[in-house]
C-alpha cells in the first residue's frame, strides 16, 4: 500500500532528527540479505547505541537536502539502508564491518561523520578504514601504557642501585662473619 503525504513527511522529519544527532552515518546496500541477517544487525547496533534504518532514497535526500549536505555525499546505489550512530562516530563503521564479514552481499556505500560542526563525507574505503581502528577504550589504554612504561623502567634502574648496595653490605657483613 502506498504512503501518503503525511507518513512520508513523517519518514523525512525522522531522518532529519536522526541526522542532526548522529555521530556518524554508514550508508549500505542491503540486496541479497534476508531479514533475518537484518534484524541480527539491527539488533548489534542497538547494543552500541545505533540504528539501523531501511529508507526510500527519495526521501532520504529530501531529508539530507534538508540538512544541507552536499547530495554527492550520500551514496544511493540499490537499495539504500542508514547505519546512524549516536554516541561513538566509529560504532556505524566497526558495526558495518563485522557484519560484512559474516554477510558477503552487504555492501558497503559510504558514510557521513560529524567534525564539530561540518559534516564529513566519507567514501566506503574510508569506512574501512574507521572500522579498523582500534576502539576508543582501546586507544586510552594504550596512550596509557606508553606513558607507564618510562616510568616502569624507570623505577626498575633506581630500585636496581639500592638493590646492588644491599647485595654489597651484605656481602660485606657475610665477610665479616
């Protein structure tokens, strides 16, 4: 059954509220998956704070022509389908990523990411790319380990001074004895 005017502005002022929020955006091309595998994805990006949206190309880019994003930015090849990611900008692509690999006919188109104000496009190397990068956790603990690791050694050269002066008197008083 065809939409009417009203659910079809309804779809646009939705996607223009998921763009003014979004982090980061991952545009895909579904054909060939069953829905089955898409509600296996809808249900990973709910657990990183994302969301999976199957859209009419039509009024997605009414939507992006809303928000003014150059409409070369947003890949609309086949069938089109919006990762949205709320709180982390690489969620979409870490997300899309993993899926790929267990589903070979999903494709991915490219993606949006938000730099402060401007919003970047990003081709489907790009994202890529951002789903190979390690995990912002991930990053802090290891920023984390290169600042401890001078200072490991660090202690372990003081510590190994007054170690060998022990050793030293020690030996000295076992002379003695």
């Amino acid at each position: 059954m065809p939409k009417t005017r009203v659910q079809k502005q309804e779809m646009i002022a939705g996607v223009e509220r998921r763009l003014d929020a979004m982090h980061g955006v991952v545009f895909a091309n579904f054909s060939g998956c069953t829905v089955h595998q898409l509600e296996e994805l809808r249900a990973a990006a709910r657990k990183e704070n994302c969301e999976y949206l199957v859209v009419k190309k039509t009024l997605f880019n009414r939507a992006v022509a809303a928000k003014e994003i150059p409409p070369e930015a947003v890949a609309t090849d086949g069938a089109l389908s919006v990762l949205f990611g709320f709180a982390d900008a690489l969620a979409p692509a870490k997300i899309a990523k993993a899926f790929v690999k267990a589903n070979e006919r999903f494709q991915v188109l490219g993606g949006l990411m938000r730099d402060r104000a401007t919003i970047l496009a990003l081709s489907a190397a790009e994202v890529r790319q951002l789903g190979d990068l390690p995990s912002r956790e991930e990053l802090i603990a290891r920023a984390v380990g290169s600042i401890a690791a001078p200072l490991r050694g660090l202690v372990g050269v003081l510590s190994g001074n007054h170690r060998q002066f022990v050793q030293v008197l020690n030996a000295i008083r076992e002379s003695k004895a």
